[in-house]
C-alpha cells in the first residue's frame, strides 16, 4: 500500500495531554482496533454499556480469533448499533446472542437489510464447511465430530429479530441516558458514522468512511463536534486516484480484452463493488469507450445485494437515486445476464467476448473460481482487480505475480493478462480523513481498522498539528 507524504495541518487550539481524560468513556476494544476486520467497540460510561458493531475477523488463520471469549460479558451489554452491515462488522451478531446479548440492535433500514442478507449467507458458509469437514473425516476412519460452529441458526434468527431502524440525523435513545445520532457515512449501502451522547461527553465512531469521489455514495457528511473521536485508518496511509482516472484505466483494460476477442473475469465483493462495477460498465458503454459485450453476473450475493441498492436510494448519489425513481436501472449493463444455478462456468468455459463478474473479491471463494480453472490459462483473457488483495489470498498471490497457482485443488497456469484497477475503493483516502478528524474538534483521537502502518501514519500527523492520540489494545481497557 503507497505511504501518503506528511500532509500539512495547522495546530490544534486545545490539545489534550497524552495522559488527560477528556470524557467519562472507556472503551474496550474486541476487534478492529489493531488490524482492519473484526470490529467490535464497548464504550461505557456509568452505567451504560454500548456495544458498537459485532464483526468477523476474516484472514486464512482467524477462527481461533473469531471463537475467544469476548473481553467483557455479552450480558451486560445494553444495546448494539451497527455502523454498517459489511462481515468484519457484523459477523459475530449471532455468537453474541449465543453468549448471551438480550438487547436491541440499532442501525439504519438499509444496514439491517444489508446484514441480514450477509449474515445468512454466512450461516450457510459454515454449514457447508462443517459437512465439508465431517466428509473428510469420515474419509480419514477418524472418530468424533467437527468442530461446532460458534453459534447455532435459532441464535441467527434471535438476533435478527432485535434489529431496530433507525433514520440518519433523528437523535435516538440507545439505553438509558445514552443518545445515538447516525450520520451518512457514504461507504456502502444503509453505512453511518454515530455520535453517543452520554454523562460523560459525546464519543464519536467513524464507522467505514467512504470515497469521497466513488460513483455511487455522495461523500461522507460532516462530523459533529466531539469529545474523544474513533476514526478508521484503512486508507489513511494512501492517497486515492481520481474517479476519472479510476474509470479510464478500467475501460482501457476492458476495451482492450474484448478488442482482442479475450474474455474480462472480474472478482468482486457482493457488496458496494458489484454495483459499482454494474454501473461503470453501463456508463462506459454508453459513452462509446467500450463495446457493448455479454456481461454475466455469477454472483448470487451480489444480485441480492444488487436488489436492496434498488430497494433502498436514500443513500446512494442523487443521480443514481433519480435514474431508480425514474425507472431507469444504473445497474443494468445493456446486455446483463444473472447466471442461474451453478453451471455458468461451464457453459462459459468457450464463450469469447464475455465480461464476467463473480465473487469473491478477494479470490477466497466463490463462483470466480470455477471461471479462473477455464481462462486462465488464455493470453487473450484478462482477470481484472478492483480492490486491494490482502497477504495470503489467491489473489494477492497472482497479483504478485505467480504463472502458476492452485484452483479448488488444481494447478493452473497463468497465461492471461492480470491488471489491477486501483481507486474502485470505498473506503476515505489520507486527505479525506485528515479532513475529517479535523473538522470533528476531537480533544482525542484513536485510530482503528487499519494496519499498523496506516494507523501510525495518521496518529502521526494528529500528533504533529497539536492533537492528542491513544492507542486501543484487543481486550484492555481505554480510558478516553
């Protein structure tokens, strides 16, 4: 990931000593405080304990992670408000409720909708892992069971059904004496940042802050003025490309495949990116940059999630919300597919002239996986990324550079064309959040979800213009 130079900002008015309290919060952290998934913040003050977001930690050697006990007792807690319905924030809901949570869980309608569709697909994703993983037992004459999944359906449909919607900008009481506000955040869909008003001050949490320049959410809403601020730092050591630049390189790369009579496989995630994808593909072919191919999304997640952006505009920049009123589908390519059932990859395995679009993004599942054993191995293909591929997945793995890689199991070659596409992404660049923070007046700031580099780099500029930084540490207690 590029390191942003040092950006320029002037002094804070009032800095706060590293070892001053500025509120009556304390915060305990059980993920998302030192990497970028499995977010999950209690902030309490007096009485009141507030759990914001629940997320799964996702990497190849997280389920240890994802099955320690929680650093304080799910009973105790209040309420739950989600900041958006992405996995890394709302995954471990149902363990929650299994461990003993009884309270509400507040978002925006969209966020609910959104986690609901993620988390059951999720279910299903241990369930099919778990009869994967007695199958090879069975195979192996080795006794016992598997392992037993964290949390069980009946404890999924429980904590769905605490789901409360709140709207943007409508103060709202999360337990007693506590007060939410949730602000657009513009990441994904139904995303908010939260400001909790208590005894002890106001707290403010990021959430995921969007691209300000992305082609579907307008740019985050300002912050409120706060006390202590919890500020995400995906990006924060990065600056991103210009959408105009994002969208040319991407439709260089495309024109170019289909030009030569090769087919575009572009890995996604379900959420944000298939969208985002979907209506850069339409905007490009109507402006003549590329022909008008077959696209064909294999991605069942992503059609569902594709359904809730139609279903819910609020969020969304107001062209696209107007094109939906309209009944004009910003989604829909002129010569979209939805593949049906699993067979799409082998009927496509001869196609030419295809783009197509499947999970997952990140090359770790899904449907994309079964396209890459078929065209792989065609110089005149291309596998296109769009967002960044983290160390130790397949994809990170072919971007690096390997000829050759293993496929459900199976050697493949690597013949086509790879290219990534930066700045599809929907997380806030190094400027943007340094605007941010700034404009909050935060007496304290702690920067989270991100790696340890991008959270250095942006304490350091906090830091630098006066202000004061805390680090939060997985299961210790913070004072803020």
């Amino acid at each position: 990931m590029p390191t942003a130079p040092p950006v320029r900002l002037p002094a804070r008015a009032h800095p706060a000593p590293a070892s001053a309290s500025v509120s009556g919060w304390t915060l305990h952290s059980a993920g998302g405080c030192e990497g970028v998934t499995g977010s999950a913040h209690l902030l309490t003050c007096d009485d009141a304990r507030v759990l914001v977001d629940a997320g799964l930690f996702q990497g190849p050697d997280e389920e240890a992670a994802n099955r320690a006990p929680w650093p304080f007792e799910p009973r105790s807690i209040d309420a739950v408000v989600l900041t958006h319905g992405h996995l890394d924030h709302v995954g471990r809901l149902p363990r929650l409720w299994a461990d003993g949570f009884r309270g509400p869980v507040f978002a925006t309608a969209a966020t609910l909708a959104v986690a609901e569709v993620v988390l059951r697909d999720a279910a299903g994703i241990q369930a099919e892992d778990r009869a994967r993983a007695r199958r090879r037992a069975r195979r192996a004459g080795i006794a016992g069971d598997a392992a037993r999944p964290p949390y069980a359906q009946n404890d999924l449909e429980a904590v769905l059904a605490r789901g409360r919607a709140v709207p943007f900008h409508r103060r709202f009481t999360v337990c007693r004496g506590v007060h939410g506000t949730l602000g657009r955040a513009g990441h994904v869909l139904g995303a908010a940042w939260l400001a909790l008003d208590g005894p002890g001050g106001r707290v403010l949490l990021s959430g995921d802050l969007g691209d300000a320049d992305g082609p579907l959410h307008p740019p985050p809403e300002p912050p409120p003025p706060t006390d202590a601020l919890l500020i995400e730092t995906t990006y924060a050591d990065a600056r991103h490309r210009s959408w105009t630049e994002t969208a040319r390189a991407f439709g260089e790369v495309v024109g170019r495949t289909l030009g030569r009579g090769g087919n575009v496989l572009i890995p996604t995630f379900a959420l944000e990116r298939t969208q985002a994808v979907l209506n850069t593909l339409q905007v490009l072919e109507a402006r003549r940059e590329i022909p008008a191919a077959r696209v064909v999304l294999d991605a069942p997640m992503g059609e569902r999630m594709t359904a809730l952006y139609r279903r819910y505009p609020q969020t969304l920049r107001s062209a696209i919300a107007h094109r939906l009123a309209r009944g004009d589908d910003p989604f829909r390519p002129a010569r979209l597919e939805v593949a049906r059932g699993g067979s799409a990859a082998r009927e496509l395995r001869d196609a030419r002239g295809v783009v197509i679009v499947a999970g997952a993004g990140m090359l770790t599942g899904g449907r994309m996986l079964q396209h890459l054993v078929f065209h792989l191995g065609d110089p005149r293909n291309a596998l296109v990324f769009v967002g960044y591929q983290v160390e130790g997945t397949l994809g990170r793995e072919i971007v690096d550079g390997a000829r050759q890689v293993r496929v459900l199991g199976e050697p493949v070659a690597i013949a086509a064309e790879v290219a990534s596409v930066h700045g599809f992404s929907a997380h806030a660049d190094a400027d943007a959040l340094d605007g941010w923070w700034r404009a909050s007046g935060a007496r304290v700031v702690v920067p989270v979800h991100g790696e340890t580099g991008a959270r250095e780099a942006l304490a350091g500029r906090v830091l630098a213009a006066g202000g004061a930084v805390r680090h939060a540490r997985l299961g210790e207690p913070l004072t803020l």
